[in-house]
DNA sequence: GGCGTCGAGCAT
DNA sequence: GATCATGCTCGACGCC
C-alpha cells in the first residue's frame, strides 16, 4: 500500500461516491475538532423539532399492512431547541373524538383528507428535526406506502428540496451490532433522530419497546394499549376515540422527552463535527466512515493521498490482548486495581504506528535506516520509522482528538449551564469514541483500510507490558524491598492489573497503588501511563471475566459494588436469576453474611441443596441453574 | 455423562 | 454494498 505526496497544490483525496467519504476543500481537521466555543449553540434556539407517531387500524392478530390497514391517528409535538414545553401539541384524527386539554383535535371522515392535511401541517411547521420511535422503520414508510394505495397527491413531498421522500430497503450489517434490515427514508434538510434506532445503538437494555425504555430513563410508564384494543377503540364512541388519540399523543411526546433527557442532540450534533460526517450517518452507517472522514481530512490537510483499494478480503486473523490467569477466589483484604489509560491509542502514539510510517525490510537497506533511531521493530517483528523521520497520521490524529477532549472536560468542570455542560460532555465523549475506535478499525480485515501490522503490532505491545507491569510489580512491592508483604497480582485483563499488597488498611492500599502506578509510567514511553484507580475490598473473583467487589475511591465509604460478566448483568437470563444473583452478592459482599446468602437461596429455590462454606470460598457458590419464568 | 462445537453476550 | 477488534465463559445441542 503506497502513501505518496499529492502533486504540489493539487489534493488528490480517495474519491467515494457511494460513502461520499469527499471532503471539501476550504474545511480544516484541526478547525473540526478544535475548541469552538459552545455560544454557538445559541444559535440553535430557532431549531425546531418535532416529534410524532401514527396509529393504525390494524385486523385481528394481523401486523398493520399499508395496502389494508388505515391510518387513523398521527399525534404531533412540535418543540423549540432548549424550550421546557412543546408549542404545538395536536392529534389528526379520522372520525369524531372528544377535546384533550391543552391539544388541538382535528377531525377528518376521510383519510386522504387527513393525510394530506398532515403534510401541509409538516410544511407548514418546517421543522429542522424529525424525531420519533421507530419512525424509519416504521411510521415513515408506512405513511409513504398509503398514501400511495389511497392516491393522495404530493403527499411525499417532505423535504425542504423538491425532490421526493422515498423509503428504501436499506441491510446495515456489522461484526459489532450483527445483521440489521433497515429502512431509510430521505427527508432532504431535515434531520432524522429515531429514537428507537439511537438507543439500541447506544444502549444495552433487556427490551427496547417504547414502554420499558421510557420506564429506564424517565422512570415512567407510558399508558398501555394493548395493540388489539386500538381497532376497538377506534370503532367505538368519541370518548374511546380520545383515549386512544391520548395514547398516541403520549407516544409523540416521549420520544422528545428522552432526546432531551439523554442529550442526544447535543451528542449527536458534536460526533458529527468532530469526525466530520453528515449528521444521518450516525445511526444509518458504522463506525468507518467516522474515521475515513477524518483521516481524509488530516491526510487533505498533509497533501497526502489515500489509495482507493479494495483489498482482498482475508479471514486472517491476529493475536489479541492477554488475559493474566486469575488466582480465583474469596478476597477479604483490599485489592488494588491499575489500569493504563487509553492503552491502545496511546501505544499507537507511543511508538509511531501508521499507514504512513510502516517500511520493509529492503526499505531500511535501500534508505540505510539505522535501527532504534530512525526505526524500531515491535514485539510483533514489523518495523515502523520514528519521529525523527516522519510523524504518522494517526499519531497526530489521536494526539489531537485526546488534547482536545482534555480540554473539553476542563471546560465541563467548570460549566455550570446545564445546556452548555450537556454539548461539553457530548464532546468529550465523541472525542473519547472516536480515539478508541481508531484501533479496531486498523484490525477489521474486510473493512476499506485494514493495516493488520499496525493492529498486531498494537496488541503485541499491549501484551508485553501487562506483562511487565505485573513483573515490576511483584518485584518492588516485597518483603526483601522492606514492604510488609508480597504483592501478588492475582488478576488482569488487556489493561488492568488487580494487585493484593497483602495489606488490610485501605488507606494504605490506596497509597500503594497510587505510588505503584507511578513507578510503572516511568517505565514506559510517554504518553504511556499506568493509573491507580480504585481499590476492590471485599472482591470475589470467580474466572476470567467474572467479578465482583465493593468499590472504593476513597478509605471512608464504598462508592458502590461493581459486578463484572456475572449473570446480574446479562442479558440471556430470566430476571429471576439476575435478581437472585444480585441480592446473593450483596450479602456476601455488603453484609458479609454467608449463611445468611445460602439459606435465602435454598428459601427462593428449594431443590437448591445447601453448600457448605469451603465451596463457597472457592467460588462453587452458584446452585443448579434457575430456568423458569 | 463426557466431549466437541456453536452462538450469545459480555470484558477490555 | 457495507461491515471497528480479540478473548473468554457458559449454556444448548448433537453424538456416542
């Protein structure tokens, strides 16, 4: 794969019509990520969003067909950026339905009618941003889809261009979120949040119906209509009329709530400007494209050129992290946990890795590089020059986007305007993803610019230096040191290291982990470093990936009890062994009370036999799996 | 009942 | 036509 210097004053940039991956010309990577004052969201106060939902007269046991079943009802909540309350609330409706307080009811007898009134109203309105819950796979093409059988006219004219809306069959797939059939409707200068597709993307829940999202976040329930009621409440009176058009109001205006709620906009609007793609990416495509885009605008900004390859898709596979065979058991002395920060973005920075900066062996003859000096050779064999010869892209790019986020959260520490704070954080995080996933994307064998030797090489360094920081670790803190025990690091994993100093004070713990974080950074090149975190007392390791503990940040109370791969934070169980777990665990852990852990377990399960203590030091502790509803 | 394989879901 | 990574555990299932 070449990388050369674009023609003087010409930018040859990897042309993409498909992914539009071109970059315009005049736009600067550093001005995208840079600082920008937040004021500028001032400007937004004019957005206007709204928010709705349809409901259908479906038959019996039937899911709603465009080509049978009518609309009956589209709820509307119309709402200006950073306003507390909508200033339209109103309910289409097909046949007569009493008054809702504070909403406007209109009525039609016919639904072309009502249809196509809908869409003045969206004209009208104008809106900036089309929200709602599963909208795109749903509301928009089914409303397109019936207007088509009943003929209305120009009914799909939703954008602000005269061009169409037309809803196309879209497969997103990915090794990350699996295969996905999606549909996508174009609604050219409106923006497009469904909300449905945000939190599935964003969030891990055990259901994502509208119902139980809006029970998570909001901590209310929306009121249930069963959906075999809604063609009985629709063929019944006016006032059965009203219930289901303020069951349909209330599925408008929830969307709304949890966009302002989670600040989606603000971290959605901030993921767009720091990677520089459209807005609508951020839920239609993956993660790619975000950092295609922004290795376009750093190469521009270089003169470089990206070769447009198709590379041979390989099942190669390479090496990962290591996991540290873990001593198993019981702990009740405080574990100290070190975790190097950011590893695998600041290993690329540490040792130059890059597209740009990768060389052969006949290049080092050819150029008579001198090894450690103009080039190093990683633990994986392949060799990378320094930065004494050329600074890679990525290395600038990660230094960039982490400074920037450093910068981002000292401006959130001392924000107090919680619309300002909500477009800080977003920022943070979008800078946080996007240095993260710069990794994995070097790895993805089918992906456009896989570079395996930057991926195995970045494991391969990671591998080596758990490694020694368990070595230096366990050499330094010992009795032959003067220390008043052997450290033993009884656990790690990619990252992290958990050490038992042997001692039983927190506060001791606390400072040795602090002092052995240090002493380990200074082992490593910067920007490596190795941080103590938190101390784990008690800690019940169980096997790879499985843990639990209280966790402490500082010697006078436990923050919380953190639980890690254990069945109290999967999803593939019934509730019933997430919350027997869950309540098992804080008696041993919280109330250190075993007999008590084992009789509530035998009183939940009887056929559970009761074990005896020995077991459960081992960790054996779990009874025949509880299957049932 | 032990053994291998596969997929889900998590950890990092 | 597009899709960030590997490591690990555990239950389900088929097989003998």
């Amino acid at each position: 794969m070449a990388w050369v210097e674009a023609p003087a004053g010409r930018y040859a940039i990897m042309s993409d019509k498909q992914s539009n991956c071109q970059i315009e010309a005049q736009i600067s990577y550093r001005d995208l990520i840079a600082h920008k004052p937040v004021g500028e969201w001032s400007k937004m106060a004019p957005l206007r969003i709204l928010s709705f939902d349809i409901e259908c007269a479906g038959r019996k046991g039937i899911f709603p067909e465009a080509n049978h079943d009518s609309v009956i009802q589209i709820a509307n909540v119309v709402t200006k950026y950073g306003d507390k309350k909508p200033f339209v609330r109103n309910v289409f409706c097909l046949d007569t339905t009493s008054p809702i307080v504070a909403t406007q009811i209109l009525s039609f007898d016919k639904e072309e009618k009502m249809l196509s009134s809908w869409r003045d109203f969206l004209e009208k309105v104008d809106p900036d941003i089309i929200t709602g819950y599963n909208i795109a796979n749903f509301d928009f093409p089914y409303l397109l889809d019936r207007a088509k059988h009943l003929k209305v006219h120009g009914f799909e004219y939703w954008s602000r261009t005269h061009v169409k809306s037309v809803a196309k069959e879209t497969n997103f797939s990915s090794k990350q979120m699996g295969n996905r059939d999606t549909k996508a409707t174009n609604t050219n200068g409106r923006l497009q949040l469904d909300l449905l597709q945000l939190i599935q993307r964003d969030h891990q829940l055990r259901s994502y119906t509208l119902n139980s999202v809006c029970s998570h976040f909001l901590g209310e329930q929306k009121e249930d209509v069963h959906h075999s009621m809604i063609t009985e409440l629709f063929e019944g009176t006016p006032e059965s009329r009203r219930r289901l058009a303020l069951y349909c109001l209330k599925d408008a205006y929830l969307p709304q709530r949890l966009m302002d709620k989670l600040s989606c906009l603000e971290n959605y609007t901030e993921m767009a400007r720091v990677t520089g793609v459209p807005f609508n990416f951020l839920l239609a495509r993956g993660q790619q494209v975000k950092f295609l885009s922004q290795l376009c605008r750093k190469a521009l900004e270089q003169k470089l050129v990206i070769p447009n390859v198709r590379p041979e898709s390989s099942e190669e596979q390479y090496e990962g992290a290591t996991v540290i065979e873990p001593t198993r058991g019981y702990y009740d002395v405080p574990i100290a946990t070190l975790d190097f920060a950011s590893l695998y973005p600041s290993i690329i920075q540490a040792h130059n890795l890059c597209y740009t900066t990768l060389i052969k062996k006949k290049d080092i003859e050819k150029w008579n590089l001198k090894k450690d000096e103009d080039y190093v050779v990683t633990p994986n064999g392949d060799m990378f020059v320094t930065t004494k010869q050329r600074k890679g892209l990525l290395a600038q790019i990660l230094e960039e986007l982490l400074s920037a986020r450093k910068q981002a959260k000292r401006e959130l520490a001392a924000e107090t305007d919680p619309f300002k704070k909500a477009v800080l954080n977003g920022r943070q995080l979008a800078l946080k993803i996007s240095a993260n996933s710069v990794y994995g994307l070097t790895g993805a064998t089918n992906g456009k610019l896989p570079c395996l030797e930057i991926a195995s090489s970045t494991t391969s360094y990671g591998r080596q230096m758990i490694e020694k920081t368990k070595q230096e670790v366990e050499k330094r803190y010992c009795i032959a040191n003067g220390y008043t025990h052997d450290a033993q690091v009884i656990y790690g994993d990619t990252d992290s290291v958990m050490v038992k100093f042997g001692t039983k004070d927190l506060a001791e713990a606390m400072k040795l982990g602090e002092d052995a974080s240090q002493f380990v950074s200074s082992k490593f090149v910067k920007p490596i470093k190795l941080e103590f975190e938190k101390v784990y007392f008690p800690y019940l390791l169980i096997n790879k990936k499985r843990y639990a503990g209280l966790y402490w940040t500082k010697p006078e109370k436990y923050d919380k009890m953190d639980t890690k791969g254990i069945e109290t934070v999967r999803r593939d169980n019934c509730l019933l062994v997430q919350t027997v777990i869950e309540k098992v665990l804080r008696m041993i852990l919280i109330d250190q009370d075993v007999p008590g852990a084992q009789e509530y377990v035998h009183h939940t399960i009887p056929s559970c036999p009761l074990a005896n203590h020995s077991q459960i030091r081992q960790g054996h502790h779990r009874g025949p799996p509880a299957k049932q509803d």
